[in-house]
C-alpha cells in the first residue's frame, strides 16, 4: 500500500506514473489461471480477491515444508510456488484448509511429464450423465465394475478460495527464484526481514454458487448496472455424411438406416483454455478423418445401403454437451435424421497408445441382454475382427463383462438401446496417465522426430504413431463400409494413407500454421493458425463464425477430405444458392479455400469444395432449449466471466509501515544509513510538529490514503 | 435559513409543513424538524407559539425513531440473509456483488 500511495504521489503530481509503476512491479507474462466453473450443483475452480490477492512468496522444497506456510512462518499470508512434482492432491488439500495463511498458489509446469502420471479429472469420468444409473444397472453405476482413470485425483473439480496460476515462462520462474532467494530467506537460519519479495494474483470471478444462481444474475433486468457474470460452455460439432442430407428438412428421413461413426473432439485440464488433448482427443478425431478420406472414393463409386455418419462431438469432457445435444436434436425433430434412422454406432475412444497392436472393442452388457441387440453387437465385432485380418492391428474383446467407457455412445443408449460398440487402446483403465491434463501433449503418444528437421519436413516425415493410427484407420473404414452393406469386394480399395495422418498429427499437435493446413483453409481463417499446438477445451458458446479453432479445422479438414472440387466462381461459392433454385434441397455445404501457394509467389489458387459437412450446435439443452439450470439429465456446465487476470511480483514492506506513514515520520526507529542521535531527532520533532505542520501531515497522509485505494 | 429572524407565526407553520411532510415516507423531513426546531422548542424562553411548536418536535423525533428502528432491523436481516434468501433476495437488489454469494 505503501508503494501504491507513492505511485499516486507521483501522478497527483502530473508526471506519468508507468516509469515508476515499472520500477516498482515485474509483471509476469504467461500466466494461466485456473477459474471457476459452475454447475447445477456446485462450483469448482479458483478465486480471487476483487482487488488481488497478495502474499510473501515461498517456494515448496517438500510436504513437510508446509509447515512454514501453515503454521510456523511469520509472514503471512504465503504465496505458494510448487514445483510440478508437488502440485499432489495431499498438498493441494492441506493448502485449501489453510484458512488465511495461503494467498495463492502457483505451480511451475515441467517440460517433462511426471513419471508417475497425474491426471486431475475424476476417478469415474462423466459418472452422472453417462448411461449407468442406479436405475439402468446398479451393479455398473459409479464405476463400481472398473475404476475408469485411476490416477485420477480429482483436483479439477475441487473449490479453492485462493487462485492458482500456472508458470510457463522459465524467465519468470528464473526471476521469481531470484527474488526469493535474495530478499526471504533469512540470514543464517533466522527470521526473515522485512522488505521482502511478494506476489499478487488477479484472478478475480464473477460468478458464485451454482448455474442456476448465476443465469438468473445474468437476466436481471432492473438492476443498478447489469452484468453478464457467466456463460454456458458449448461450441459446435461437426458431421458430415457419404451420402448428402436433407438438411432443411428435420426429423426421420424415410428409408434412411444410418452407421454413425462418432469420436470427441475436446479435452480439458485443470488450468483454463489449456487443453493439449493428444491422447483423450486427438488420436480418436485423427483416425475418424483418416477413416472419412479412405471411404471417400469407394462410397462414391459403389455407395452401400446404409449411409455413413461422421460426428464429431464438442464438449464431451463437460458432462457430453455435444452428443446431448444431438440425441436430444435427433429425439425431437431438429435434426436432420432421427433415432429410428440409426442402425448402428461405431465410436473411436482414446487410440493412440496401444502397445502390441491390440485394440478392445468395448460394448454395453445391459443393452445386450436383448437378444436381436446382441446379435446386432456381435455381427458388428465380428466385422471389425475381419476387417483388422492381414493388417497389424488385433481387435479383442475384454474378457469380462464390463461397461462402456466413458464415451458419448452412452447417451444415445439412453434414449434407446441401439446396438454399437466403442473401439479403445485400453482392456479397463485408461492407459493414458495424463488424462484431461496439461501433460496430454504429443511427447505422451510418442510422438517424436528426428532432430534437425526443417518444419516442412516434418511435416511430411511418417511417424510411428501416424502408422499406427492409419492402420487403425484403414480397419475402422473397412469395417464402416462393411457394417453399412458394402460389398466385400470393394474392402481391399480401402486403404488410409499414412502420409495425411501424420500431416494431421503434425498440425493439431505441433504445429497448426503448415503449408497443408493452410492450403485447406478459407483465406479469413488463416490468422488462426499459430505456430504452437492447438487446445482443444471447449469454451463458451459463440456464433458459427467464431467457433472454436481446432473446431473449424476439422470442419475445414473433412470438407477437404470428403468433399469434391468444383468449378465456379469465389462469389458463386460464397452465394450457393445461386447455384441452384431454392426450391431444391440444400443437400451440401460449399467453402471457398486458399490452395497452394505457387512457388516462389504469395499467390494462391483458391478453389470451392462442396462437400456435405455442417457444424450443429453443441449447447446442452438444459440452456436454450428446456432453461432448466439444475437438470440432473443435461450438462450445466457454465464458466465464469471476469474482468481481467494478471500477476506481478514486487518488494513489500512490512504491515505496520503500510497502515501508519505517520508513524514512520515519527522517527522512532533509526534507518540504518541515517541514524540521528535521539536528541537531536527530539529538537527536530520538536521545530516540525507544530499544530500547524501537524494538521497539515494530518490532511495530506488521509488525502494520500484516500487516493490509493 | 435563518430562523432568528422569522415571525413567530412563520417558524410554526414551518415547523407544521415539516412534521405533515414527514408522513409522506419522509422521515428525513422529521430529523430536520428535530435538529432545526430544537432551540426553538426547548432552549429558548418561552412564547405562545412555542408550545405547538414543541410538540411537533417530540412527534418528529417519535416518527423518526420508529424509522430508524424499522430501517435498521430490516437492513440488518437483509445483509444477513441475502445470500441464503437466493432468488427472493436477487430480485430485490439493485446491486449484486459479483464473485461472493
């Protein structure tokens, strides 16, 4: 406060106070807060005071340590810096009990995963919306069968009163380190003194208690200044179909029996909008557009019976917006097709880190007690187990009788059983030890190239996991077009290419500005691409424009992918309705895309691909269609707004100096550089204290005080 | 104003338009009825008018102690309750914190 009445001197004075605000704060660049979410029944996350929270920084060396923020330390309140190693759900607890003491927290994030895995989601992910309820089966409800991710401890969904941030940038944490070692360590052993190096946290959140308090805050007409203090989670997904759909015509389509093939698009972690998603989302999305581009040219030439429909589901971390929000859709004439119009449902869960080529074909035991269902399922494996012969790649089945995992299948079981399996590189737990982490990144899927490659090369070069994950996408495509009447002739012209795989691998998760993807972009896209990897958390809801990137890529990507080229105008593909009357059906989507670039020349040759891929809004019902905040059946899940976030270190002083400058005037203390001799501080008290002076100091000091708050 | 200066018959009808406005859920008008007419009823030595005009003091700062009384329980239970209250209490504020319940 002291500090903050200077700087106020100063611009009181007229002189711009930013080269004296500079001098005082170190502002910390590359910061991620963890913020509070909100559902029908609790909220998670982090908070903040309104005006930061400011604490003594303390780095953690071990548990034991704690005791210093927690009960033996002099200066409190504590700013805790944790290495990643520590960021554990015991010291998390112990720190969220600590009433006071703790002002914050912030963890140094590790360039190299945890040995041991970490994942703070749930132990039993989704376990209330899913289809296992006491009243489907009570044995299978709560993961009461398999523990789905063990390693789980649940930090994401707990609440804490004081924010947490994490450091990505090794010059802050280098600087951070520094100021601590200079100022707060005491001198052989003894208590520090104060000055002292300080830490203040600006994570300061609108929105509190539950999503129904908070939408209701958010309509509030007659209030003072009303604000927005929450927003719904939800983005949009992404479908496309071999066949083109009718799509201003909704509800059940006559004669239309539909595979869907359906993988999730998102991931989440627990600090906010980092979500590297590598295993959770994108080994499965990856494989569905593999298996989308090797079925291309066969279901145009020789189209089976039964259509195929790719989806691709956004928010399905957040208790399954996104597949809610199709069945829900589907169930009520809003969508293009309905549920009597699906035969089957093939789903691609997390793929990408299978060990001796082994894949399990996970199916619903409780909807396979009826008999025509569980013939359906079993002719469905068996289709998948011929179509991996003569590849590398072994489909098993568990060999106990088990749930589904976590996957948006679930919710179309309950609105009815529909025969369908979901494919897995796991038997029961996950293998991934970094699920819905910031660790979910390329380096756990193995993702690794050789050193002194240039970007486009490795862009190009074939990785292991690529191959892998095309293999895997050559036996979903066989059996797609299989399970959809194909004749098995055609089975061997089905083949995905690796080459588009790891050039899809690269992009989502190294790098998304690449020559490939920016070839199949629309040109206002292309300021989206960055040069990091892409997160894949899904955000709150927005219009179809600004949907979320990895989002629009993959839209992008499958239209490339299952679309044709055709020959008109940039105009004419914008306007497609020119192309035809409005009285026939809208059966495709058209996106007008940059090309290539020729060589040594900016221009590119844009083309029109018509393809059939639409993005379908993916809110939970529970917001725009039914208002009902508290539904136990639909996702609630809303994020909080704030105003901003930041996070600064800076010297502090000790409290009494900050509450009383008088007394400080009052020379009581000796500064050790000026030490009067006390007669002489008494003779010049004396002369400077007169009534006057004093009730001048008296008007200044509170006018000061006044303006620094 | 000056009060000193006033007729009589002036500061009683003032005092009168003061306490009768006070009834319009005013109770501001009675503290300053109270505070201004307090010299006037109580201090200084007596005149005809003095003694409706004393009246209407003791009435003023009856009101206005009832008021106080009133406000100060309902805004105590207000703060108190507000966050329990939800819905009822939302709708009854004009400004709500943001990030506290």
């Amino acid at each position: 406060m002291l500090a903050l009445s200077q700087v106020s001197l100063f611009s009181l004075a007229g002189v711009s106070c930013n080269s004296v605000e500079q001098k005082i704060y170190v502002e910390l660049n590359n910061m991620v807060p963890c913020v509070r979410l909100l559902n029908a029944t609790h909220q998670i996350g982090c908070q903040s005071s309104i005006s930061g929270d400011v604490g003594v920084i303390h780095v953690l060396e071990s548990e034991a340590n704690l005791e210093w923020v927690l009960s033996t330390g002099p200066n409190p309140p504590y700013m805790v810096i944790l290495e990643s190693a520590l960021f554990t759900r015991s010291i998390m607890m112990k720190l969220k009990n600590g009433t006071g003491r703790v002002a914050g927290a912030a963890v140094v994030v590790s360039k190299t995963n945890p040995a041991e895995g970490f994942s703070p989601h749930t132990k039993c992910p989704n376990e209330n919306t899913g289809v296992y309820s006491e009243s489907y089966d009570p044995t299978m409800a709560h993961c009461n069968v398999t523990v789905w991710n063990p390693l789980g401890n649940g930090l994401s969904y707990e609440e804490f009163d004081f924010p947490i941030f994490s450091l990505n940038d090794d010059n802050d944490t280098e600087a951070i380190r520094q100021c601590y070692l200079g100022y707060n360590l005491g001198v052989n052993g003894s208590t520090p003194e104060y000055p002292l190096c300080a830490m203040q946290l600006f994570s300061h959140m609108h929105a509190v208690t539950d999503t129904a308090t908070c939408m209701r805050r958010n309509d509030i007409n007659f209030s003072i200044n009303p604000e927005m203090v929450c927003d719904p989670l939800g983005d949009y997904n992404v479908w496309g179909s071999t066949k083109p759909l009718n799509n201003t015509a909704k509800g059940h389509k006559e004669g239309e029996s539909m595979v869907i093939a359906a993988t999730r698009l998102d991931s989440r972690s627990f600090f906010w909008d980092v979500a590297p998603g590598a295993e959770s989302a994108v080994s499965g999305f990856v494989t569905l557009l593999a298996a989308a581009h090797a079925l291309h040219n066969v279901t145009q030439e020789a189209h089976p019976p039964r259509t195929i429909l790719y989806t691709f589901f956004q928010g399905e971390a957040f208790d399954y917006i996104g597949s809610s929000r199709m069945v829900y859709e589907m169930d009520h004439k809003q969508f293009a097709i309905d549920l009597d119009n699906v035969h089957s449902v093939v789903e691609i869960g997390q793929v990408g880190l299978r060990s001796s080529s082994e894949l399990w074909v996970h199916s619903d035991p409780v909807s396979r007690r009826n008999n025509s269902i569980n013939a359906e399922v079993s002719s469905l494996i068996d289709t998948l187990k011929s179509a991996a012969m003569n590849l590398n790649v072994t489909m098993s089945v568990p060999s106990f009788s088990q749930p589904l995992p976590p996957s948006s299948f679930q919710r179309f079981l309950r609105a009815r059983p529909i025969p369908g399996v979901v494919i897995a590189d796991h038997q029961s737990a996950f293998s991934n030890r970094y699920y819905e982490s910031i660790y979910d990144k390329a380096a756990n899927l193995n993702l690794t190239y050789p050193a002194n490659l240039t970007e486009d090369e490795q862009l190009e070069f074939v990785t292991e996991t690529a191959n892998a994950l095309a293999d895997l996408a050559t036996v979903v495509a066989r059996a797609l077009y299989k399970q959809a009447g194909g004749a098995d002739a055609q089975l061997i012209n089905i083949k995905a290419e690796p080459k588009i795989v790891t050039q899809m691998l690269y992009g989502f998760l190294v790098r998304s500005n690449n020559t490939w993807f920016q070839a199949l972009v629309p040109p206002e896209f292309k300021n989206f691409l960055s040069k990091l990897e892409c997160h894949y958390y899904v955000g709150v809801s927005q219009t179809p424009s600004h949907a979320r990137t990895p989002t629009r890529l993959v839209q992008y990507l499958l239209a490339n992918l299952t679309g044709t080229t055709i020959n008109i105008t940039k105009e004419n593909c914008h306007n497609s309705l020119i192309i035809k009357p409005s009285s026939l059906p809208q059966l495709y989507s058209y996106v007008w895309v940059q090309g290539v670039a020729s060589p040594n020349s900016t221009e590119r040759q844009g083309f029109c691909v018509r393809s059939s891929v639409r993005l379908s809004k993916a809110v939970s019902p529970a917001f725009d269609l039914l208002q009902e905040y508290s539904s136990k059946d639909y996702s609630t899940w809303t994020e909080s707004r704030w105003k901003f976030i930041k996070a600064r270190i800076f010297l502090v002083a000790s409290h009494d100096l900050e509450v009383n400058p008088l007394h400080f005037l009052a020379l009581d203390s000796c500064l050790p550089a000026q030490c009067l001799a006390s007669s002489q501080i008494q003779s010049a008290r004396r002369r400077y204290f007169t009534k006057h002076n004093q009730k001048m100091i008296l008007i200044t000091a509170i006018k000061v005080m006044l303006f620094s708050w | 104003m000056n009060l000193e200066r006033l007729p009589n018959e002036e500061k009683l009808s003032l005092c009168r338009k003061y306490y009768l406005g006070g009834f319009a859920f005013l109770p501001f008008l009675w503290l300053v009825n109270v505070v201004w007419f307090f010299r006037e009823a109580f201090v200084k030595p007596a005149y005809t008018e003095q003694l409706q005009i004393k009246t209407y003091v003791k009435r003023s700062a009856l009101g206005l102690l009832l008021w106080v009384a009133v406000l100060t329980t309902w805004i105590t239970i207000f703060q108190h309750f507000r966050a329990e209250w939800g819905e009822v209490a939302d709708y009854l504020s004009f400004t709500i914190p943001l990030g506290i319940p």
